[in-house]
C-alpha cells in the first residue's frame, strides 16, 4: 500500500504524516515513511541545492530535472525495494508535487513533465493521495511560525515566492484531484490537526486486512 501526502506550504502534510504513521503502527502494521525531496542520502544533497535561498538563478528546467533526479534515485533506492517487502509506505510528496510546483506555477509544460514522472516512477504510482487543502494565507502563515519557531533564518526559495504562485500550486492540485477522484482525497487543512488525523484514518481504515496489522 502506497499512500502520498501533497499540498501547498503549511498546509500541515508533514503532521499528519506522523499521526497517520503512529496510528499505523498503533496497529501492528509494518509502515515505512518517507518523503521527497531528499529522502536519500543524494537526495539530502539535491534537496540543499533546490532549497537553498542562495540559488536565485537556479533555471526552471534544472529546477525540474533535480526533483526527477531526486525521485529517481528515492524510487530505485527507497519505494521499490520497500513495496515489494510488501510493507505499508507513507510518501511527504510525491509525482503530484513537480505538477503543481514546476508545472501548474512555475509554467513547465505538463506533457513533458508527465512524461518525466512516468520514466522516474518506474510504474510506483500512489494508491491514495491525500490532498490537505487550505487556503495559501493559512499555509504561508503557518510555514513562517514554523521557521521562526525552528529559529531558521529567513526563507527557503519555495517559501519566498510571491502569493501568486502558491495559488496556482494550489489550483493545479485541486485540477488533479478532480482528474482523479479515485486516487485523491482532498481534506481540508484548516481542520483542527487530530480531527483531521481522525478524518484522514478513517480513508484508510477500509484498506486494512487482519494480515496488514499483524494477525495473519
Ligand atoms: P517539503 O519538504 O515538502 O517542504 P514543506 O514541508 O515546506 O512543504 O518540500 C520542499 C519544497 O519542494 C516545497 O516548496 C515543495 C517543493 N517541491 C517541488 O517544487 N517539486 C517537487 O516535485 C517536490 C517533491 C517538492
């Protein structure tokens, strides 16, 4: 089983990760959680160069072809070999995530980034996505506490994009979600966070098996 988490900056993806990571384990089941950019030891290095404020020039197709880099080394790496351990995998971003940023905002044409993913994913495609959906001025709030409260200095590029561009990361994921209404839930990220977690397991309840939690 292969579950994403996608949405905008502080939209609270990476909360719900854990919750729904503790809730798993709670369980017995046998979950694994990662994320994307740099969820491998080369990926750590990518993610420095793509979040790195310093790199203003970066162009928008080498920004696009280190997400792919970073995905292709976490695929081969990381989600295959876990998967096919026939373990639970738990995904901060995923293929979802270079649509939105790189194509829906940043302006890449989508055509050649579907592509892109398809040659990446090497066929790992997420059986649920879930979209936390909140409105930009939440998330980028919430993305500022957190870096104050982390005593980060400033902003990391992503997160010194101008408004406009959060909102169309925003509509290109709500635009995917109604594409694929059977692989997307969206929830709605101003939800008190355990409400939320409760709404979130709820989803996945349907797909545990008694082996799933340890008693077959
Ligand atoms: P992430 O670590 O999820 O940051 P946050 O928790 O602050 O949302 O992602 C880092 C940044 O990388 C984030 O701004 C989204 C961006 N991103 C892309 O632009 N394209 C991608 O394919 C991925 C995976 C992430």
């Amino acid at each position: 089983m292969f579950i994403t988490f996608e949405g905008i900056e502080g939209c609270g993806k990476s909360t719900q990760v854990n919750y729904l990571v503790d809730g798993l384990e709670n369980l017995g089941v046998s979950v694994f959680s990662t994320f994307e950019p740099g969820g491998t030891k080369v990926g750590q290095g990518i993610r420095r160069i793509l979040l790195d404020s310093q790199n203003r020039n970066l162009s928008p197709l080498a920004e696009l072809l280190l997400y792919a880099a970073d995905r292709a080394q976490h695929v081969e790496e990381v989600l295959k070999p876990v998967l096919a351990q026939g373990k639970w995998v738990v995904c901060d971003r995923y293929l979802d995530a270079t649509l939105a940023y790189q194509g829906y905002a940043r302006g890449q044409e989508i055509g050649f980034i579907k592509a892109l993913n398809q040659r990446v994913s090497r066929g790992i495609q997420p059986d649920i996505t879930f979209l936390i959906d909140c409105p930009v001025s939440v998330g980028i709030k919430r993305a500022l506490d957190r870096n104050k409260a982390m005593q980060e200095e400033g902003q990391d590029r992503f997160e010194r994009e101008r408004e406009e561009f959060h909102n169309s990361v925003r509509k290109g994921y709500l635009a995917m979600a109604e594409e694929e209404p059977e692989r997307f839930v969206v929830v709605d990220g101003t939800f008190e966070e355990k409400a939320l977690a409760g709404v979130i397991f709820d989803h996945i309840r349907p797909f545990l098996s008694p082996e799933d939690c340890g008693g077959g």
